[in-house]
C-alpha cells in the first residue's frame, strides 16, 4: 500500500465515521459538529484527486458558512429527545428499506467496470492549476448553465427572504441615517464659566 | 541555496521531508508565539502612552519581561470546567481557535523564496482557514453551558459570517488586479518601476479600507469586540475560562492579528517590495509594514468607542458589502481600459 492509499483510507474511514456519528448521535450539535467532521475529510478526499479548488471551497462554504449558520440555528433550538425518538420502531423498516435502496443503487453505478474505468483519476503535472482550469470551463462552454444556476439561486434568496419578511406593528426602531446624521451642535453644548475664589478665601 | 543540507538529505532518505517540513514549522511558530507574547507589551505600552499612563514597568526593564510572567501566571493557574460543561468540547474549543490561526501560515510568503508551501490556490486556502477560527467561539459558548458565553458565541458567530462576505469580496478585487490566487504572484504583480505607487492600495483603496476593517471585525478586537463586550455580557464566549486554556483564546486572537497584518501587507501594500525603487527589497520592508499595521490595530483599540450591535450589522451588511460588489465591477471595467496601470 502506498503512501496515496493510505492516506485516502484515512480520510475515507474517518468520512464514513463521521457520516455514523450524525445519524447516532444523541445530541443535535454532536451531529452538526460530525457532519463539519465529515465535510473536512471529504475535503481532504478531494485533495488527494488535484481538486484543490473543489476542496477549499467545500471548506470555505459548507464548513465556514453553512455549518456555521447550522449550528446557530440548532444549538437555540429545545428538543425534547424523548418525542423525537417515538415511534423510532414504527419508520424503521421504512428507513431502513430506503437505505438499503440507496446502497444497492451506489454499488450498481459506482462498483460496474465501466464507471470504474472511465473515473480514474488523471494526474498532472505540477504546474497544474486546477482554479484555473474550473474558471476557464465555467466562463467559456459552460457559461449559459452557469449563469442559469446563479440566477436561480438568486430567486431563491429572494424568495426566501420575501417569505420571512414580515411587518409587524408597533415594532419599536432606530432611525440609523438620522442618528448618523447628528453633529456635535446638536447634542453637546460647552459652557463656560469663570473660576471663582473660594468661600474662605484661602 | 541549500547545498550544505544535501548530505544530511542522503543520510536520512525518506525520513528527509517530514523533518524538515517539521524543521520549517517549528521555524514559523516559535518567533509567532514570541511576537504574540510581546504584541501583548506592545499593546499595552502604546494603549497606556496615548491615555497618558506609563503600562507595565515593574517585570524588567521598561516591564520588557512582563510577557513572560503573564504566561509563567497562566501556566501554574488550575483550568477549571464547570459541572455543566460538556467536557470534551470544552477542553478542544481553544485549541480549534488556535490551530487555524496556525495554519494559514503554511501559505504566507515572507519574501520571493521563503514560504513554507508555495500554494496556487493560496489565496483560497486563507479564506477557507479564517473562516474556521469561529468553530472554537461558538463551541466555547455552547460547551460552556452559560448564558453569558452562549450570547457572545451567537454574536461572534453572526459576526464573522457577516464580514466574511465583504472580506472575501474585498480578495476578489485583489485577485482580479493581480491574475492569480497564490500570494507570492500577488506581491509579484505588485512589482514596478515606481515603488510604492505600483502597490495595490491605490486603485483598490476602498477595498484596502474594507478589508482591514473587516479583519479587525474577524479578529473580535476593538470597537468590534461585542463577543467579549465586558461591559454588557461580562467577557462573552470565554467568561467560563481559566489558566491556560483561556490563553490560547489570546494566542489565537494575536496570532490572528497578525496574520490580518500580514495579509494586508501583502495585498495592498506590496509585501516584501520596496517603497521607493532605489531602495532594495527584502523581508525588513515586509516587517516594518506588518509593525506598522499592526500599530493601527492598537490604535484602533485605544480610539473609538466600542460600536453597538446593530450598528456592527449595518456597517457589515449595508455598508462593505455593497461598496465592496460596486468596486469589483468598478475594478472589472476598469481593468478593460488603458487607464489600468498597475
């Protein structure tokens, strides 16, 4: 086993725990700290295919933003394990058959000669960019779909953000571009009084 | 320029390049954590000269020892977790501050050869590495089970994320004038004829102003400490803290201001170069622009009041991040004519 292998066992065992760790974990951050576990090493899996750019974006966006985001939401969140573990039995064997589903589908695709073969992965030379190999595809034969991808996520932003807005009445709030706009004059004024000898006349 | 190590290179084989990987490591973060120890003194000898105090003097000469015999303190104090603490995430939140401030200095090039990786995506590999410094924040205010630190760990995280977003726009100008993620290319274009009018902080100057704002912001130092915010929620995510796992939340704090100072320098105000072109490059340029920065941090902290949150969220969201969008179009178009000269 070379160095190359065993490296990607390693990341690809601590993947596989982490993904178990988010299912089984008992507490909501365990499993939302799990899943930013998983996230970095599937990162480093990346790294080990020359995909650097995929793998610091993975980083940057799902770990420093979207985990982030997770995490503020859930650790406000009170969850009562005991009524979200019943009828845990009930949706088991539902749960479980879509599992197995899953596993049957990734092993039919992933574990066939031909997807094998044709996924290798193509090593380059060290002057490789991968950045910019990605930009150069993006922006030239990619370029409708990507701007179609983009402007959808910006309804959905949009969209999003329209839902939650809501106006409620006699909410109570700053006017910012009026305190900004206050000059000295306006709150502070300077007097000036002449010194006065003391009462004992010392 | 390494001839002289080729026959220990023979000697140890394979074993060669962890060691002096390790060998490169232990060369960046022993002066770091030297320079973090006397930012300390510095900070509190510039803060103390400007309100008119003295700072520290007992510890040594002009308190030049006082570092020391603030950490020597922290070492022999007991780390307490309270009962309610969940343990394991507790001990690690510190040390999830810390490393990432490490880390990004794989990428950091001192000067045209002396980086510890020579990195495409270096720029990148930065952005991805700050913007998990706040994992040990939040994890800190959670794990401790307190509502003082649970508040400054929901303010600190909303913080980050919020700067993050104008921080990175601020980078893609950056990348946009230089043509290139990897830092060293970036000091590299920044190379000219003219010295100091060549550096990036001239057409990119409100970026430049952005960018170190939001550094401040992402460092949590004054006037955008609200996750500490003494005054209100007592010391925020690290109230629970004691001895030396409450120091390494200010080794990393440090260490990260540093690192801004660092990045700055080598963005905007051309790293290792020279300001004026009769004079030669070298890493002494490099240091006297992260001192310099770094003296802003402290000034800074000594000057403006600490801001409010919802004036930290409007500068953020209705402030950076529109001027920050407008200058890469601005910079984009600009680019396209032959006014561009940098």
């Amino acid at each position: 086993m070379s160095f190359f292998d065993a490296v990607f066992y390693l990341f690809a065992i601590i993947t596989t725990l982490a993904a178990t760790g988010v299912i089984i974990a008992r507490n909501p951050v365990h499993a939302a700290l799990f899943l930013v576990l998983a996230f970095c090493s599937a990162a480093g899996l990346w790294m080990l295919l020359e995909a650097e750019f995929l793998a610091i974006t993975l980083v940057l966006v799902y770990v420093g933003a979207v985990m982030v985001l997770f995490l503020f939401v859930v650790m406000m969140l009170d969850i009562n394990l005991v009524k979200l573990r019943e009828g845990f039995w009930r949706w088991f064997p539902f749960g479980a058959g879509i599992a197995g589903l899953m596993v049957f589908e990734m092993v039919w695709v992933l574990g066939s000669r031909q997807t094998s073969e044709s996924s290798k992965a193509v090593l380059h030379a060290a002057n490789y960019s991968n950045t910019k190999e990605l930009g150069r595809l993006l922006y030239t034969q990619y370029v409708y779909p990507f701007e179609l991808a983009a402007v959808v996520l910006l309804v959905a932003m949009v969209a999003a953000i329209a839902l939650t807005l809501r106006r409620r009445a006699g909410v109570k709030s700053q006017n910012v571009s009026e305190q900004v706009k206050v000059k000295k004059a306006d709150r502070l004024r300077v007097v000036k009084m002449p010194s006065e000898s003391r009462a004992d006349g010392k | 320029m390494m001839e002289w190590l080729e026959p220990i290179q023979k000697m140890l084989g394979p074993a060669w390049l962890p060691i002096w990987t390790l060998l490169k490591i232990v060369v960046i973060v022993l002066p770091l954590m030297g320079a973090v120890a006397y930012l300390t003194l510095a900070e509190r000898k510039v803060i103390g000269w400007m309100q008119i105090r003295i700072g520290p003097n007992r510890v040594g000469y002009f308190g030049l020892l006082q570092p020391l015999a603030d950490g020597l303190k922290l070492l022999m104090k007991e780390i307490i977790v309270p009962s309610g603490a969940n343990k394991f995430l507790f001990i690690i939140a510190p040390i999830l501050t810390l490393m990432p401030a490490l880390a990004v200095w794989a990428v950091v090039p001192f000067n045209a050869e002396l980086v510890v990786a020579n990195v495409n995506a270096g720029l990148l590999y930065v952005l991805a590495m700050a913007s998990l410094g706040v994992y040990g924040v939040i994890i800190a205010g959670w794990a401790s089970n307190s509502k003082y630190a649970f508040l400054g760990s929901l303010r600190s995280a909303a913080q980050i994320v919020s700067y993050e977003i104008a921080m990175g726009f601020a980078l893609v100008t950056v990348l946009m004038a230089a043509q290139s993620l990897n830092l060293g290319d970036i000091v590299r274009g920044q190379q000219g004829t003219h010295g100091l009018l060549n550096w990036y902080f001239i057409p990119l100057f409100p970026m430049f102003v952005v960018y170190f704002i939001s550094g401040v912001a992402e460092t949590n130092r004054a006037p955008f400490d609200v996750a500490e915010g003494e005054s209100e929620i007592v010391a925020g995510f690290h109230v629970e803290y004691s001895g030396m796992a409450f120091a390494l939340f200010f080794l990393g704090e440090y260490a990260n201001m540093i690192l801004v100072s660092f990045l700055t320098s080598i963005m905007f105000l051309g790293g290792w170069l020279s300001p004026l072109p009769f004079l030669p490059d070298g890493i002494l340029w490099m240091f006297i622009k992260v001192a310099f920065v770094l003296f802003l941090f402290l000034w800074f902290r000594a000057t403006f009041p600490r801001y409010r949150y919802d004036q930290l969220m409007r500068l953020g969201w209705k402030v950076f991040i529109p001027v920050s969008l407008i200058w890469v179009v601005v910079v984009g178009v600009w680019m396209q004519t032959s006014y561009w000269l940098w």
